[in-house]
C-alpha cells in the first residue's frame, strides 16, 4: 500500500521561541523551520491546542491558526491535538478548562462537541483543514478529569466514551467535505497489556479511530523490541493504522531521559540520527503496512535565549544554538 507516511514532529513551540528572538538554521543558513522541515523531507506537523492557555496564550486557537498557515504554506500536512485543556494534558493531568470547571456532564459534553466544531470549522475556512485530528493527548487514563477518568480496570468508560463521540463528532461536521484521519492517542508504546485493554473497552462500546497513536519514548516506555511487538499485535488484531505520536532521543548527556536510553546508542548527534533512523524503519515494518508514521515531540524547543530550561533541551532535532542537527534530516533518508 502506498499511503502517506506521516514524518515529522510536534513543534507547536515555534511561535514562542521566536518571540524571544532565537532563529533557526540548516546547514549555517538561516530558515523559517518549517520551511526547513519540508526540504529536509518532513511529510507532516502536529499542532497542539490549549482552550485559554496562561500568559501569553501560545497554543491557543489565534496561535494555532496562524502556524497551521505556516505550515501548509511550508507544504506540509496538518495534524491537530487536541489537549481539552488550558495547557499539558498528559496521564498524570487531565484538567478541564477553567471556563468548563463547573459544567455539569451533559453540558460538558454539549462543550466539547461545540468547541471541536468550532476550531475545526476555523481551521477549515481560513483553507488549512487538518488532515490528522486527535480527540485529547494520551489519553490512557481518560480526560477532562474527574467526569472522563477511566480506570484499567474498566472503571469510568461509560462517560469518556459518550464525551468522545461528542467531540469526533464535532471534529466530523466542523470539517465538512474535509474529513479528517481520527487518531486516538495514548502513552505507554511498548505496553502492550495496556494498548489492549485499552482499544478493546474503547472498540467494545463503539468507538471511532482511523490511526491509533502511541507516545514511545525509551525511557520511559519500554524497549525498542517492545514496541515492535506492541505494534505488531495491535496491526494483527486490530487492522488499523499505527503512528508513534511523540518520541525523542538525547542528543547530549544529562538530558531528560539519561545517559543510555537505548542500549549501544549514545546520546550523541549521531546517536541521535541512529535512534531515529532505526524508529522510522522499525515502524515501518509494522505488519500490514499499518505502520504510518512517526512525530517528535518539541523539536524545536530552544534554551534561553529561545524558552525552555530543564531536561527537554537536549531532546530538540535542533542544538542549543539553533543549528539543525543530523537527526532532523532522518525523516527523508529512511
């Protein structure tokens, strides 16, 4: 089958580190990253959207509208993210909007159908419709916490599967003639007890999903064999499309995830460029074809002078100082 591969990444950030300044180059030249992007080969850029985010309001819909015109004037295919938040959404944190903290579960519901209308509809009438769209990020543990919490066990279903046929559904008419891909996204890519309990409560009650996404990070989520075996019983048992919805690899020691995330792989430039070379061709061979892509998340996450402190800046396709760095250029080499 030959079908899109989605390579690329998450860098929502752009906006926000440009701000302050930072620039972005290829090979010494400066760039406009996504521009960059597309010639280095990336198919594809996820947008993450926060409801009211604090401060300054990165990510938020006027944000979000401005980059997905960079993005498609870059060439590139839009994926959405829907955090339902008004910032991170994550397993550990899935906190409702501030404007929705007092909704009752039929007005929520009623919200998050209308919200998902809404931003899709903006999306698709300034001509830059989504082509990927992911009601919440990952979402392994439910979202728009306490009403949408789900349990492993099975606990908490009944609602998050109301809420998310209430948001795809406004995903679905909020785009029209421009039907976007649905992907539903979880953490934990080399769990395969969890994927499965997971898809098969989701499937079992009727849910919707054309792309199944899993964050792989290999510090935290299991080996590299893991998550081939995950994927593979997924494809066989499902017959859906597989993506890895966020990973990273430390170009430098004393990032976030240590020094040995992968056994014989450094945490160089160049070990870098191998995680992420042997990740394309791993997801790949995913059985069936069914393995369509792969996202890094924040590649383009500058230190100060750019944004961020911690762990995270060592994890970014571009060094310290704004230079692309080998592994950026993987997505059109493998």
């Amino acid at each position: 089958r030959g079908g899109v591969f989605y390579g690329g990444g998450d860098p929502s950030e752009i906006p926000e580190v440009e701000a302050t300044g930072a620039t972005y180059k290829v090979d010494g030249h400066l760039v406009d990253p996504l521009v960059g992007m597309k010639k280095a080969g990336w198919t594809a850029v996820r947008l993450r959207i926060w409801l009211q985010a604090p401060g300054k309001g990165w990510c938020d819909l006027d944000h979000t509208l401005k980059m997905a015109k960079r993005v498609h004037d870059a060439g590139l295919r839009l994926m959405l993210d829907f955090h339902y938040s008004d910032w991170w959404a994550d397993p550990g944190k899935q906190n409702k909007p501030a404007a929705w903290k007092s909704f009752a579960f039929e007005p929520l519901t009623r919200t998050i159908h209308d919200y998902s209308r809404y931003v899709v509809k903006a999306l698709v009438d300034q001509g830059t419709p989504p082509e990927v769209v992911q009601p919440g990020n990952e979402i392994t543990n439910g979202m728009l916490w306490p009403d949408g919490k789900v349990e492993v066990n099975g606990h908490g279903w009944d609602k998050l599967i109301v809420l998310l046929k209430a948001a795809i559904a406004g995903i679905r008419e909020g785009a029209g003639v421009h039907q976007p891909k649905i992907m539903i996204h979880l953490d934990q890519g080399g769990r395969n007890n969890v994927s499965r309990i997971w898809f098969d409560n989701y499937f079992s009650r009727g849910g919707e999903v054309v792309i199944i996404g899993l964050s792989y990070y290999p510090f935290w989520h299991g080996t590299m064999d893991a998550l081939r075996s995950n994927l593979t019983d997924l494809a066989n048992r499902y017959h859906k499309d597989l993506l890895v919805a966020e990973t990273s690899f430390p170009f430098k020691k004393g990032a976030q995830g240590g020094d040995n995330p992968v056994p014989g792989i450094p945490p160089t430039p160049a070990g870098q460029n191998e995680y992420l070379s042997r990740l394309l061709k791993l997801v790949k061979s995913t059985p069936g074809h069914h393995g369509v892509g792969v996202l890094w998340w924040a590649p383009a996450w500058l230190p100060p002078p750019g944004r961020i402190e911690g762990g995270f800046r060592g994890l970014t396709l571009f060094d310290n100082g704004g230079e692309a760095l080998p592994a950026f250029f993987a997505f059109g080499k493998n």
